[in-house]
C-alpha cells in the first residue's frame, strides 16, 4: 500500500517519465514474441528454410548488439530525451517496414533497423527512468519497466493468436508501431533529465527539472552532489576495468551476462510455437495461448523474487532460479527421450518443463540481472560495467537465436536441452563462486569487496560468497 501512496503523491512529469518507460518495455517484450507467432506464417509465404528462420530471428538480435554498443555515447552526446524521440521515430517506421516486406533481404534489413532501436532502448530507458524518476518511487518505475516487458511478450503472444486464423503476419509484425507512437506521444512533452543537463553545464535547466520532479527536496545541494559524481566518473575507463583490483569484477559481470542467456531463455520465447509443436502440440491455440500462459507464470515468479531479494539475499535466489532451470532440463530430456510420440502425460509434462525452465529464469537470471550490474562497480565504472554486462548478453542471445533450430533439428529435443542443461550447471557454478551477497551492503562496503580481491574486509573467512551480515537493517542498493 505504500508504494500506491508514493504513486499518487508523485508529480505529473515522473508518473509520465514511468509511463514511457513501460511502453518501451512493452515495445521490447511485443517484439521478441510476435516473430515467434509471424514466424509460423513467414516460414509459409517465403519458403524459408531453418537456417533462413534463424536469421530472421537473429537479424534482430545482431542489430540489439550494435544499438547496445552505441546507446551509451548517443544518450551522453544526444540527450536521454532524444534518443528515446529517435527510438519511438525509428521503431515505428521499422516495424512497418517489417510489415511491408516482399522479399527476406528487406525483412533482414528491417528487423536489423528494428534490433538498433531495439539495442539503444536497453541502454537508455533504464538510465532516463533512473534519472528522471523521484528517489521514492525510482525502483517501482524501474520494475515496471522489467514487468512491462514481460507483459509485452504476453501481449506479443495473444496478438499472435488472434490474428493466426488468417495468417496475418504482417499486421502481426506492424501493431508494434502503436506503442511506439505513445512514447513519441509522451516523451516529445517531457525535458531531459536533470544529469544530463548538468553534464552539458546547463544548469539552469537542471534545476528547472530537478524542481519540476522533487519539489520537496533541496535542488542545490542535489544539483552539488550530482557535479561531484558527474566529476568523478570522468576518471573512470575500460582500462581500469581489465586491471586489478576491478577485473574480478568486470569478470563476474560479463559472465553473468553470458550465462544468463547462453542457458537459453530466449530460445524458450523466440521458438516456444516449435518446441511445442515438436512434443505433439498442434492449433495455433496450443502453440501460441500455451506461450502466453508460460509468461503468465514467468510474471509472477518476478514479482515473488522481487519479494524476497532484500529479504533472503541475492545469492539464494538467484542460485535458486538456476537450480529451478537445472531441474526443467532434466524434465525435458527424459520427455524427449521418452517420446517418440507425444501425448497424454508425456506432453503435459513437456509443457511443465518449459514452464520450470520460464519461471527459474524469471526468478533468478531475470529479475536479478540490473542488480548485480548496479552494484559491482564504482559510480565512475558502471556505466561500463552495465554495457560489458549487456553486451556479452547479447552475443550470447545472437549465438542461441542463430544455432537453435538447427541444434532442435540436428540434435533432437533430448539433446538440445541437454545442452542447455551443462550450461545451466555450468552457470551455476559460475554464480556459487563469483557473486557476492550483496544484501544490506552500502556501494562502499562493495567497493570494497572488490579491492579486497573478493573478499569483505570484516570477514575474517574472506569466504567470497559468504552472505552479508554486517548490516542486515542498512540500505539495500538495487
């Protein structure tokens, strides 16, 4: 209930900097469903074989990477505001071109335009929301954001569905421009943020929006403190990332990345329609509600880990969303070698495997991944660290949305999922010995960590995932 009162007390221009975040998250999560739905009927008109699916798939993917790799410059050079402007402008336009394509090389080339906007939207909405947003109600407006886009690969699915009986892929494909026009809607009204302005030395507009968003505060001292940290940051670069004492660190982000999609989720949402169709599933009702139904559950899982992070720990939920996803891929290897042909029991417990796999993931890589990218490095690094986290992301994203369908094909479900499930354990065991607990740590005390070669100072164990137990009432920073 107190969140709901913080909601209503909050100014106009910081419910509106919510609302265009979670559009965008819904912009994010409707894209990386409907190709899972067009998919079907694209394959149908273009005759597209399985390494041509692939790479309607990854062109997205590839162009996610690139617009990741420059979403940070641009949002520093540009603004935060326009480049959410740009995004809504670009992702509109694309999407239509999606719709309009008579040919795979425009498609490519589309979806590759459509990944771009896609890529600079993960840099940039998180950081204009954590900006913008008043200090109060900030993580709500951040996990709405996360919420949104699973509520968009719901939506994603559902649309899917209901224009599956006429084989609609283009409309499926170009509906992703309506939410793209109501964040242009809403963000064309809105100033940049406060930071930004004060990097660009334009002070007065800080205090303006500064003012604008937290009437109550003390808009000089804020508009100090952020000078300081914005001065401070100038000294931070990769150099110092890939150098003792922060290489640990920049190790352990970049290998989270990797594993949290290197184990697969994507494959789940970008091909669920194949996979079900491959345990004996058939009607577009089955291979696109039961989808929707899987991110239903996924949904929820967020909410319980969200729940429990400051409560439990980092550490115990994240092992345990892995364990979760450990588990589902013994479920479906023993469901594919058991199932020459599906039915009854076989395909329901395929279905709960996938739903196992959907809600580990949700419960722990999901939910905790902006966590650990917050609080592993210095002000000065991370924002670098958030990016070399997001990058090796989504290089392992490229390499699960090019090779998927033909691992499926080639190795059979029982294998592919095998696969998946050494990685998984391999994540695992990745987590267990890098990742700190983090639970009521100060960013100095983790700092600290880090220049301790991972372990606390008032640990006389130096056990590196040892959990917290200095300050369990201090402020957990997400």
């Amino acid at each position: 209930m107190s969140i709901l009162h913080d909601l209503r007390q909050t100014p106009r221009l910081g419910l509106l900097v919510g609302g265009a975040a979670a559009t965008v998250g819904v912009i994010y999560g409707y894209d990386m469903s409907n190709i899972a739905g067009a998919l079907l009927f694209i394959t149908k008109q273009f005759n597209l074989t399985t390494s041509q699916q692939e790479l309607v798939t990854t062109a997205v993917v590839a162009g996610e990477v690139l617009g990741a790799l420059v979403g940070g410059w641009l949002s520093n050079r540009l603004g935060r505001k326009a480049c959410m402007v740009g995004l809504a402008v670009g992702y509109a336009l694309f999407a239509v071109l999606s719709a309009m394509s008579n040919d795979v090389p425009t498609l490519l080339i589309a979806r590759l335009l459509l990944g771009l906007t896609i890529g600079v939207s993960v840099v940039v909405v998180p950081v204009f929301v954590a900006e913008s947003a008043p200090a109060k109600v900030r993580g709500a407006l951040l996990v709405a954001y996360q919420v949104a886009t699973v509520i968009g690969i719901i939506v994603g699915y559902v649309a899917a569905y209901a224009l599956a009986g006429t084989g609609s892929w283009r409309w499926m494909l170009g509906l992703a421009a309506v939410p793209a026009v109501i964040v242009l809607a809403i963000v064309i009204k809105l100033p940049d943020t406060a930071r930004w302005y004060m990097m660009r030395g334009r002070t007065a507009e800080a205090r303006r929006t500064l003012s604008a968003i937290e009437p109550d505060s003390d808009v000089e001292a804020e508009l100090a403190e952020m000078q300081r940290a914005i001065s401070e940051e100038r000294g931070g670069g990769l150099r110092e990332m890939f150098r003792t004492p922060y290489l640990r660190a920049t190790v352990f982000v970049v290998g989270l990345g990797f594993f949290i999609q290197i184990t697969g989720i994507n494959a789940v949402v970008y091909y669920s329609p194949r996979i079900f169709e491959a345990m004996g599933f058939s009607g577009n009702a089955a291979l696109l509600l039961l989808p929707a139904a899987v991110q239903v559950a996924a949904l929820f899982a967020v909410f319980v880990s969200l729940s429990l992070v400051d409560r439990l720990g980092r550490r115990p939920v994240l092992l345990t969303g892995i364990g979760m996803m450990v588990l589902a891929n013994v479920l479906l290897v023993g469901v594919f070698m058991a199932g020459q042909n599906f039915g009854g029991l076989l395909t329901v417990l395929g279905f709960l495997g996938v739903l196992l796999f959907t809600v580990g993931f949700t419960f722990g890589f999901g939910a905790l991944v902006w966590v650990y990218a917050g609080e592993s490095f210095p002000s000065r690094l991370r924002s670098l660290g958030a990016s070399a986290m997001l990058t090796s992301d989504l290089v392992a994203n490229v390499l699960v949305a090019a090779f998927f369908l033909t691992m499926l094909q080639r190795l059979g479900g029982a294998g592919t999922f095998a696969v998946f499930g050494v990685l998984a354990i391999l994540g695992f065991m990745f987590v267990r010995k890098f990742a700190p607990e983090t639970k009521g740590r100060q960013l100095e005390e983790i700092q600290q960590f880090w220049e301790n070669g991972g372990k606390w100072p008032d640990d006389e164990a130096g056990t590196p995932a040892g959990p917290s137990v200095k300050n369990d009432e201090a402020a957990a920073i997400r």
